[in-house]
C-alpha cells in the first residue's frame, strides 16, 4: 500500500470511529474527531494524557482543551507540552502539579490553573523560533480591524481587534474608570458603565497629537506622537518578565529546561535577577525606563542550599561565563582566591545591557547558557513573560522585548533574600500594611492563594494567617493574598488554612479535604 493510500484509509477509519462514538456517546461530530485524535496521537503524546485520564488528574473536557489548543504544534512540541500537563516525570511537570518539596501532588487540575499553564505552555513553545512568531504577530496585527453588528431588539454591538497590549489597556482603563464612578456612588451597574464609558469617549473624546512646530524635534516629542500612532495604552499594565526572557541568557541553567522561571517574580534566582516587573506607567515621562539594569558575565557564585534542593543538586556551582578556557589549560578552581565561583557577591551590574527587540533571543540550540557557557545535558525550553491582571496573558521573548523598548516602560527589580529567595523582610507594628508591605505581598503571592484561584492582586484581598488581634505580625511570613471568597469562609472558620515560614498555604475545607 502506497504513502498516500494509507493516509485515505487512515482518515477513513477514524472518520467511522468517530461516527460510532456519535452515536454510542451522543456527542457532536467535532468533540468526537477530537476523542479519535487524542487516542491516535503518537505515544509521547497520548500516553501521558491517557495515563493522567486513568489516574484522575484531569477530565476529559480539559484534554480537549489541550488538543483544541497545542494539536496544530509539530509534533515534538506538542509531546513536550503533554509531559508538561500530563507526564509522571517530576523533572518536567508543570509547576502547578508539584507540592512544596518539589513532588507530583497527585491531585486533579483545577480548571483556572490548567488553562494558565496551557497558555504559558503554547506561548513557549511558539516563541522558540521568534522570528516565525514575530511574522505570524504581524500578520495577524495587519488584519485588524472594527465592526458593528446591528440587532433586532435596538442594540448593536461594536467590536474592535486590535494588538493585544492595545486592547488589554483599553479595557483597563475604561474597567478602572467605571469602577471610580460606581465607587463615588454612581448607580448604574459596571456593565453599564463601561458600556456608556467607550460609547461616550469614542462620541465625544478627542485624539490629542502632539503638535510639532520647531525644526528640533525632542525625544519627548517623538514619544509622546507614537503612543498615540500606536495606541500605545496610557494606563498601568504589570508584566512579569523573567530575566531569562528579557536578555535571552540563563538566570539558573539548571532550572532552565523546566522554565519554572515563569512563576511568581524574583524566586527562581538568589539575587532577584529572574524576576522583573515591568510596568506601563499611566503617567510615564516616555523613556525606556531601564534605568540602572545593567548584565555583566563574570561568573556566578554557589547555589544556596534552598536553590540547590529545588534544582536537586546541593553541591551545584553555575559555570563561569567568562572567556573560555584555553586549550590545554585547566579550568579555575572554585576554591582558589579570587575565583569568581568562590565568591557570595551578586554578578557585578556595570556592563551594559542592550536589548534588541527585532532580534530573537541569544540562546543557541544547543541549550542554556550563563554569557556563552552551555550547561550539557540540560535542554533549553525557554522562558515567557506573564501579563497580569483581570485578562492575563503570557508574551514571546520578542513581545517582552518590544514592550521593554516602548515609551513609557518602567522596570523594578524585586530584590530577594539570598537566604530563603523571600523579598526583604520589614515587619511593621499596625494592622493594615503599607504600600511598601502591600507591594511585596503582591511581589510574592502574584494571584490569590486560594486552591486552584487565578484572582490578580486589584481583586484580592490581603489577609493576616495568623490573626492581628491574636497577636499575629503585620509581615511578609503572615500576609497573603485571598480572593473574596475564600477570605470570606477562613473569616468565618468553616474553612482554615496555614501558612509556614517557606509561605506554604495548606488548605482544610468543611468536609476535611486538604
């Protein structure tokens, strides 16, 4: 039988086992397909799903979100996000399925968590090959456009698709000015509000470009006319950006094939280098905003134990960045004087850093590197910057670049303890925490802490594990984040949760489920 003769009757069968499950399940002709496919699907990648399917950490309809979503990948790098989600290797599970101590938990995907972490996964592996992403954004940027759908009962409905960094700042600031008015004692409902809000500002508001009339055109000039070209959003947008991801170089070689880089900012690397926040200021003054960030590659000093175990090498050194050793020379020692490995100092800042945004990231294929050192037998998978908020999403190395490099961006690097990876301590003696306090909170838990809760950090609220008025400390080791919900019933004790020091939240609900 021919290559091609085998395909038709290939697609013939599954087209009848489709067919059957039809009748046999009662389900629609493309969740059946789906059902066939998943089933044909090559063994790295149906494997681990059938295997997560028959141990009951996922449900079918969470398996045809998958599909739906990473199907159309190659091959190899749907077999990757399968592991990934599904997969019993620890090594690279998703951060999501593993307890405190770095172990499977075992316990079915919630729903919130699952589509994250599938979003995250897609947007990695399409942003392996950046250049082919970056065409692909263009092109479906170039198809925008606006529409109106006229109804029957005297509405219409107006509609408009823009870049995603536009059209997420759109919708915060027309949610945050609508929330401003309900809160000053507007009647109307938020769904109104933001309804009467873009009908009045598109009727009624004015595009304010900038008007040049001196030969000199200033910096502040040209900013201020491409963020209204652009549609550049006045408006405060957080994006995590994992320094791996912002430079394209490696913050810890040994956590770099899992990218578990990508979770709360400023945990994965001793010095706080992995986790940045950038920011659109709502009054930003047009500059870069890079301000003091700066990579130098003299080497890296010893992993501290806590990295060690997560990384599950305690005796780990990163490797030198430095020029590479001669031929015929032996490496320096870690132990010897004035070796760059021997030292507890934190990589030197004073080279520059240059970001360009059209280029993909410096990373060669064979895997991750600190500078130029390659670590072997670790293979690079890429890291991906978070957008946060009430519609989060995850951005390419390129995007994160892009959004760097635009007028208006701050950045603000979280420092950590080097001890424990925490954000700097600094208890302080009354019951409702500071700005400063709130923004290290927010630093650390990123979304609320509830089992399986994406809520950000506008929608939650902060709460003391250990009451304040029981004697509890208005710091870091017992304050968390809670959406209403779940703030609500540990408040009233039909659920309780505690926190250790490592800010481990467990759970105990009514009916005792931990």
């Amino acid at each position: 039988m021919s290559a091609t003769a085998w395909g038709k009757w290939r697609a013939r069968v599954k087209s009848l086992v489709a067919a059957e499950l039809e009748v046999a399940l009662g389900l629609g002709r493309g969740e059946a397909r789906d059902m066939v496919a998943v089933a044909c699907a090559p063994d790295g990648i149906g494997a681990p799903v059938l295997e997560a399917l028959r141990r009951g950490e996922v449900p079918w309809h969470l398996v045809r979100r998958f599909w739906t979503k990473a199907g159309s990948l190659p091959v190899e790098d749907v077999t990757t996000i399968a592991a990934v989600l599904f997969g019993s290797d620890v090594t690279c599970a998703a951060p999501e399925r593993l307890d405190p101590d770095g172990q499977l938990h075992g316990r079915a995907w919630a729903v919130k968590e699952f589509y994250a972490a599938l979003d995250r996964e897609v947007v990695r592996a399409k942003g392996k090959d950046e250049r082919s992403a970056r065409a692909a954004r263009d092109e479906a940027v170039a198809a925008r456009d606006a529409w109106l759908r006229v109804h029957d009962d005297g509405t219409a409905t107006l509609g408009v698709r823009t870049a995603l960094i536009s059209g997420v700042g759109v919708f915060a600031r027309v949610d945050r000015m609508a929330r401003a008015l309900r809160g000053a004692g507007e009647e109307r409902s938020l769904a109104q509000l933001r309804s009467d809000l873009c009908a009045s500002l598109l009727l009624h508001g004015t595009v304010e470009v900038p008007e040049v009339v001196d030969e000199l055109v200033t910096p502040q000039d040209l900013d201020g006319l491409a963020a209204v070209t652009t549609a550049t959003p006045p408006v405060n947008l957080q994006v995590v950006v994992p320094w791996d991801c912002l430079t394209g170089t490696v913050a810890c070689p040994r956590c770099a094939h899992t990218g578990r880089s990508t979770g709360r900012p400023g945990l994965e690397h001793p010095h706080g280098l992995s986790g940045l926040v950038g920011t659109r200021d709502e009054a930003g003054d047009g500059r870069t905003g890079l301000g003091p960030f700066t990579l130098a590659d003299p080497g890296w000093p010893p992993l501290p134990d806590w990295l060690a175990r997560r990384c599950g090498d305690q005796s780990a050194r990163l490797p030198s960045a430095g020029p590479p050793t001669p031929p015929g020379a032996s490496p320096p020692s870690p132990d010897a004087p004035h070796s760059p490995l021997s030292t507890d100092a934190p990589p030197s800042l004073d080279a520059p850093l240059s970001l360009d945004a059209s280029a993909p990231a410096a990373v060669p294929q064979g895997g991750p590197v600190v500078g130029q050192a390659p670590l072997p037998g670790v293979a690079w998978s890429g890291t991906v910057a978070e957008l946060l908020g009430l519609h989060p999403a995850f951005l390419t190395p390129g995007q994160a670049r892009d959004l760097a490099l635009a007028p208006g961006t701050t950045m603000h690097r979280i420092l950590v303890d080097p001890a424990d990876g925490r954000c700097i301590e600094r208890t302080i003696a009354s019951y409702r925490p500071d700005a400063d306090m709130r923004r290290q909170i927010v630093a650390a838990d990123v979304y609320g802490r509830g089992p399986g809760e994406r809520t950000p950090p506008p929608r939650w609220q902060i709460d003391h594990e250990h009451e304040y008025q029981d004697g509890g400390p208005t710091a870091e080791t017992n304050l968390n984040g809670k959406g209403v919900f779940f703030h609500a019933v540990k408040t009233a004790r039909l659920w309780s949760s505690v926190m250790n020091q490592r800010r481990d939240l467990t759970w105990t609900t009514l009916l005792r489920q931990v």
